[in-house]
C-alpha cells in the first residue's frame, strides 16, 4: 500500500470439499465457540496469524481479522491442519477469495465534510447521526469513511491494485472540487 495507507483487516471466504462436524470440532478444539441455538457457524480464533475464522456444517468458511491477503491465506491453511489434528478429513479447500479488504488512510489534511457532502455527488453526512462522511464510489465499488480530522476509512476493496486506485480516486476528487 503506498504512503500512509494501513491494512486494517482482510476478510476471505473458501469453501471445503465436504461437511465439517462442528460440534466435534467444539469439543475438540480449544478457542472455540459454538452456540447451534444462537449461530450456525462455530468461531475458532487463531493466534499466528491473529484471526478468527467462522466455520459452517455445509464446509463454508469465511476468516477475518488479518492485516494482508497472504495471511487470511495462512490463516485458513493453519485451519484446515488444526481440523486435521482432531483425524477429521474435510477434502480439498477450494476457491480462496478475498472478499473485502479494509484500509485506513490519511489525507494530511483537514477535510470541510459539509463542502464535501454539498459538491460530490454518492454521499451521505448526518453529523448528528455519525461525524463521518459516508462516500460512495461506483468505479471502484468501495465505501469510505471520511472524517474532519483528514482520516479516512475504505472499505470494499478486494485487492490492495483497487484499493490504491480508490484512494486515488478520492484524492483527484476531492482536490476537483478544492477540499484538499
């Protein structure tokens, strides 16, 4: 990520080649949690890489909490091998996807984010409501987070090329309109 951009989670989603016994897995496994009442998923929280994982009887698993795409990828390697631990087969992991990827900026400026709210358009700001400026891009398909202090939130991207484009993009943007 270039400058002052910071990963702040990755989120991937894969899919096993069959069934996971999840209650088996609860009683076998410690850091889990799993409340079938509550949550069809069971949680397991990993500690190298920090992340934690949702696991689903139908051999869904969807893992969130690292900073890069190369750790979710460790991170769901490490899984399939704690489960194996356990002598439970659950098949090939197939179609690791990066689902969102969520950054932090900084624009090392103050932002007017009523100017802002005014003369771009795809934006919401009810200050009362939330002293963020939510901003919606359509090309990249992200959200932002936009905040007075110059701090910035995206969210939506799905690889670090199209989050360096969204910045971007907010950049040229916000400078068109005079608000950096």
């Amino acid at each position: 990520m270039g400058g002052n951009t910071v990963i702040r989670n990755v989120v991937a989603s894969c899919t096993a080649d069959s069934k996971i016994p999840l209650s088996r897995l609860a009683i076998g496994l410690e850091g889990t949690e799993y409340e079938p009442e509550q949550f069809p998923g069971l949680v397991l929280r990993l500690t190298d890489p920090k992340a934690a994982a949702l696991i689903f009887n139908s051999g869904k698993i969807v893992c969130t909490g690292t900073k890069s795409p190369e750790d979710a990828k460790c991170a769901i390697d490490k899984l399939v091998q704690t489960i194996q631990t356990l002598g439970v087969s659950i098949g090939e992991i197939k179609d690791i996807t990066i689902q969102n990827i969520v950054v932090s900026a900084n624009m090392e400026a103050k932002l007017n984010l009523n100017k802002i709210s005014v003369e771009l358009e795809g934006t919401e700001y009810d200050p009362e409501q939330f002293p963020g400026l939510i901003y919606r891009l359509d090309d990249p398909q992200v959200v932002f987070l936009l905040f007075t202090s110059g701090k910035v939130i995206c969210t939506g991207g799905k690889s670090q090329k199209e989050l360096n484009k969204s910045i971007e993009r907010l950049r040229e943007n916000l400078a068109g309109i005079g608000a950096l």
